[in-house]
C-alpha cells in the first residue's frame, strides 16, 4: 500500500498539470484566433476601395495588436504548463513498476472524463506549438493530426521518438551514403548498417 501511494500523488499532480495545459492552450488558442481573424479582415478589405475601409483596417489593426501582445503572457503560461506536465509525466513513470503498469494504474485512479483529457494533453505535449498567433494555430492542427493518426499506445506523455537517419557518413571516404547502406557506393568497401533491426 505504501509504494502506491507516491504513484497515486504524482497521477493525480499529473492530471492537475494536464487539465492546467489544456486550459492555458484554450486561452492562448482563443487570443490567437482574435488575433488571426483580425489580420484576415485587414487583408480581405486592403483593396475593396470602400469609403469606410480605413478606418475598418484601423479598428482591425488595432485588434490584432492587442490579441497579438495579450498572447504573449499567455503562450508564456502555456509554456510553463508543459514543463511542468512532462516532467510530472517522468515522474510518474518513475513511481510505477512499468511504463505499462503505470497507463493501467492512471487509467483505474482517474474518473473517465479526467483520464480523456489527460490522453488529449498527451498529444498537445508532443506538437511543436510556435510562439507566433498563426504559427499557434498551425500547431493546435498539428495536435488534431498527431490524436488521428497516434503513433503509439499510452495516455501519459512520452516524447516521440527520435526519426531514424536517412543518410550517414561513410567511415572510410567520408560521402553520403544511405544509413541503411552495407558496402559504400563510392568507395566499395563494407560499411555497418545504423538501422535498428528489431
């Protein structure tokens, strides 16, 4: 009983910090939105011609330069909440026996709802989020994409995996050769493959 109990704190700290992560992306993706529809409207109405149309691209620009600066704090925040989900996220794969027994303990502890949005902080923790307003909304699209297409299994955040090579350095002449290559294309002589095989 007493060796759950850390694991039992930490999952729960764990879905603090996701639900703390989803709210501060809401709050970013909602000035951000601001400050792109505005941008859009300045650009749709730069060449109508209208009467009124300097002072719509006034009134839109200062929109977007205000969403543009309240986004700042707040993307900062967001920032903040991530780090502090990832590392809760080591920690507590760290209290557990394994990574599998540790999805199977979070899933029992935390009601559904709760343990739903801790697998979609999953994703949001893996997307590369740029601190520009466009480039926000650009990496909430990539998080949809990473919840469609998961490349793995497990609700608790692990950073994805690094991509293998494509292509290497022959240790004998020094080219390119592919990394799964055996004999060097330039030079002929046999090289060990860097892919994993397993």
């Amino acid at each position: 009983m007493s060796e759950q109990t850390p694991f039992r704190e930490r999952s729960s700290e764990y879905a603090t910090k996701c639900l703390k992560v989803l709210a501060s992306a809401n709050a970013c993706l909602e000035v951000a939105n601001s400050a792109v529809g505005a941008r859009r409207m300045i650009a749709e109405h730069q060449h109508d011609g209208l009467p009124g149309t300097p002072i719509a691209i006034r009134n839109f620009t200062g929109v977007a330069e205000k969403a543009e600066a309240d986004f700042l704090p707040v993307f900062g925040a967001f920032q903040r909440a991530c780090a502090d989900a990832r590392e809760t996220a080591a920690s507590l794969f760290a209290a557990a026996a394994d990574q599998d027994q540790a999805e199977i303990e979070l899933a029992l502890l935390l009601p559904d709802d709760v343990y739903d949005q801790v697998a979609t902080a999953k994703w949001t923790l893996r997307a590369n989020y740029g601190s520009g307003t466009g480039h926000f909304i650009e990496s909430v699209e990539e998080t949809n994409r990473l919840m469609q297409n998961p490349t793995d299994e497990g609700n608790i955040y692990t950073p994805l995996p690094e991509p293998e090579p494509v292509d290497r350095m022959c240790p004998w002449c020094a080219e390119t050769i592919k990394a799964a290559a055996i004999i060097c294309r330039f030079c002929g002589r046999d090289v060990q493959p860097t892919t994993s095989t397993s």
